[in-house]
C-alpha cells in the first residue's frame, strides 16, 4: 500500500521504514542504513574472524605453516566465493519482492537458494581436494603444497554447510532481520578458537592435527552454524511466517533461472577478485616463502576491512533493491550516496588505525616463532603502511558493486573487473613486483591502482543508470 513516492507503510513479517516528512530522508536513509548494516559488518567480521583465528594460530606452528595456510586459504576462497557469488543474488530477488510484498516470491527464492548452495558445493569442494596438484604446476614449493593441501583436506568437507548459511544469511539481511545471523556468527567465534586449539596442538588427550586439525575445526564449526540457522528460520519470528522450508523438495525452475542469470555475474566478479589475491599470493610465492607469509599477513588486513565494506554493500543492495520494489528512484540515489559516505568513512578511520598499529598486528600472526620473524614482522608492518590506499580504495569499489546489484545490473561491472583488476593493476603488479624488484611492496602497488580504476568505472556506470531512471521516472 502506497503513501507516496518515497514512503510506504507496511505490516509484518519483517521490519518496516517509518514514514519521514521529505526534508528528513536524508537522515532516516542513514539511520536505516546503519541500522542494516551494523548488524551485517559484524556478522562479516565474525566471519573473517574464524579465519583470522585460524591464522593466528596457524602462526604458532611456524612461518612454513603460515605460508602453506596462505595458499590453501585463497585456493578455498577461491572455491567459496564462486558458488557464493552466485547465492549473492538472493539478496535482490528477496529484497525486491519483500519490497512488493510478495511473500510466496520471498520464500521460494531461499528455497532455490539453499538447492543452488548444495549443488554447487559438490564440485567446489572436489576443486578443493585437487589444491595440492594445482599448487605444483603452478610452480609452488613441494612443501608449501603438501602443507595447504593439508589444511584444505580439512577445510574442504565445511564448504556444503557454509554455502547453505550463506543464503539464510542472505534471506534474513534482504527482509531486513540481519540479527540472528549476527548472533549465531558471534557464538561460533570462541567455539571455532577453543576447537582448532584442541585440534591443531592436540590437547586434552587429542591427537596433535596441526594443519589439518586447523581445517577440521573449521568445518565442525560450519556444520553448527547452519544448523542454528536453519532453526532461527524454522521457530522465531518474523522468519517463521514466511515457512520457508514448507515444500523443500519442490523445485521451482523460473526462480532457480533468476538465481543463475543475475549470480552468474557476481559469481565471475567475485571469482576474478579472488583469483586475482591468489595470483598476488603466487607472485609472492616466487619470490621467497617469506614474502607470501608477509604477504597473508596484509591480505588477511585486507580481507578484514573488505568485510566490513561488504557488510555495508550489502546493505546498500538491500535498500536500493527494496526501492527498486517501491518505484522509488530518489531512494535509489539516497541509499547509494548514504552507503558510500558511511563505507569510506568507516574505511578510512579504519586505515589508520591499521598503521598506527602495524607492528602489533604482524606481531599478531607470526608471535615469536621462526629463526627470521623480527625481520618478518618489520617488513609486515611496512607492507601495512604501503598497503592503506588500496584498503580505501577497496571499500569504494565494493559499495559501488552492491548499489549495482540493488539495480540487478551485474554483467557490465565483470567488464570493468577484468579491465581494472588484470589487465591494468595485476599487470603493474607484475612489473614492479618482479621485474622493477619492488618485491611485496610493488605487487600491492599495483593492487591498489586496480581497485581506484575499478571503483571509478562502477561509480560512474551507476550514476548513469540513476540518471536514467531519473529521466523516465
């Protein structure tokens, strides 16, 4: 039921915007902005947050360790984010229909979403299991290898869970309930820290896993949090009204199309950006096994503040899609322009803060084992300060992908990806990297000027799309 072109009152399930007189939009863009997407940062945190455990302890075992997780850790994002690419797209068709109230559409797109996860986990996973054979031909150390493929044997039995908690997680952020999700992350934060300590260093009786053990913990931990997703849409309210789960085994194919044309995209976006940090990590890998340790350690940063700017794309898509639902063009703008400013806020006082303390933080991951890690720990703390124009840089492009996908405008931006991210930043990478004799400062270099071309060409293809909606509204 419509108020007017900006506004709208509406009834559960879910939560509802209040309605604003007009010089007030602005400000209750941004409420409920930050309202979505606090929830949402801390869930992606909470996340990032078991690997960065993982990491941390991983560290423990000695530099070798560490630089065999780094290659095994993108190999599996690599893997995780290509089905999740394709999962992203929930988030639009939920948030569009709960923005017309279409609830049949609501609970028919997770129940698609949840098959798409479980089919696509089949071969991600057996990409997965294969990590050590590619390693090699890729020219990595013979250790380095065995050391990821062990961590990755672990890892690799938790992608099916954690796809699927991926497109609850997507449901509750699209209706505008990201709590839950955000709850269930945090809970399993300590459970994940207190089983890979168990596992990895064999305690309490148990036998010592190391990598492995790092990995299985992991996955223990995924298997938990799908089943207290699956209860939250099952027995609270609001999700309990939509019965999501009434009728899983019926397939509906206009849905599951939908699924594939707008997730097809975003998975090739998502999978360019990934395989871009592992051809990063390989670069690193030929130039010493010390260099991909210091290496992760910027990355696992990077990976950090991306999940925070991804917490705010996310919502951004959401309250853009949900306009998109309400033929609310102004809303559509309003919510970009909101988003970005909160996300390169954010981003930038972040970004210092990582400088001011980069010494602690590469103190962090590497503590005090291995012969070389003083000389380790400084390098990683200067990486860090090199590294800060591509954390902002970063969060820009982000937000710019998620206002896109709002608009179900996910072809074009794998354009600017690959020109940006390969054929300008990874290309500079190379050169200044290798060739130049930058090292590890040189490849970040290049990263960086990827990630500001590639944020210029989404901000300016949305301002276009807006301009045009403007203009046959």
């Amino acid at each position: 039921m419509r108020k007017n072109a900006h506004t709208r009152v509406r009834l559960e399930p879910g939560r509802r915007p209040t309605e604003q007189a007009p010089h007030h939009e602005v400000a209750n863009e941004f409420s409920e902005t930050a309202k979505l997407a606090f929830p949402m940062v801390l869930t992606q945190v909470g996340q990032i947050a078991m690997i960065t455990t993982d990491l941390a302890f991983i560290g423990r075992l000695g530099p070798e360790s560490l630089a065999g997780a780094a290659l095994a850790t993108r190999i599996y994002l690599v893997c995780f984010t290509f089905a999740g690419g394709l999962l992203a797209a929930i988030t639009p068709l939920v948030a569009q229909a709960f923005g017309r109230d279409n609830l049949a559409l609501v609970r028919r797109s997770l129940r698609m979403g949840i098959w798409t996860a479980l089919l696509l986990s089949l071969p991600t996973t057996m990409f997965a299991l294969r990590g050590e054979r590619m390693l090699l031909s890729l020219g990595q150390e013979p250790a380095a290898a065995r050391l990821a493929q062990e961590y990755l044997l672990g890892l690799a039995c938790g992608m099916a869970p954690a796809l699927c908690f991926q497109s609850v997680r997507h449901f509750m952020g699209a209706v505008n309930r990201p709590e839950p999700a955000l709850w269930i992350t945090l809970a399993t934060v300590p459970l994940n820290a207190l089983l890979v300590y168990l596992l990895s260093f064999g305690t309490l009786g148990l036998p010592r896993l190391e990598l492995f053990g790092v990995g299985l913990a992991t996955t223990l931990v995924n298997y938990a949090t799908l089943l207290a997703g699956l209860c939250s849409t099952k027995f609270l309210r609001p999700f309990r009204d939509y019965h999501v789960l009434v009728h899983f085994w019926r397939f509906d194919w206009p849905v599951m199309r939908q699924l594939f044309v707008i997730g097809t995209p975003i998975s090739v976006v998502s999978l360019i950006g990934y395989a871009l940090m592992l051809a990063a990590a390989l670069l690193a890998g030929r130039i010493s096994s010390y260099t991909v340790a210091v290496h992760q350690i910027v990355l696992q940063v990077a990976a950090i503040l991306f999940m925070v700017s991804s917490g705010i794309s996310t919502a951004a898509g959401v309250r853009v899609s949900q306009a998109v639902g309400r033929n609310d063009v102004s809303s559509i703008k309003r919510a970009t322009l909101v988003a970005m400013l909160l996300g390169v806020l954010i981003a930038t006082i972040l970004t210092f803060v990582v400088i001011a303390a980069r010494m602690k933080i590469a103190e962090l991951f590497l503590g005090g084992s291995g012969r070389d890690a003083d000389a380790i720990i400084r390098l990683a703390a200067k990486l860090l300060l090199v590294s800060g124009t591509f954390f902002i840089a970063d969060a820009a492009q982000i937000i710019a992908v998620g206002a896109l996908r709002g608009l179900k405008d996910t072809r074009v931006p794998v354009l600017f990806a690959v020109i940006a991210h390969w054929l300008i930043g990874f290309s500079l990478s190379y050169v200044l990297g290798l060739k130049v004799g930058l090292g590890a400062f040189g490849i970040w270099i290049g990263l960086s000027i990827g990630a500001a071309i590639n944020a210029s060409l989404l901000i300016i293809r949305f301002r276009l799309l807006a301009k045009k909606a403007c203009s046959s509204e």
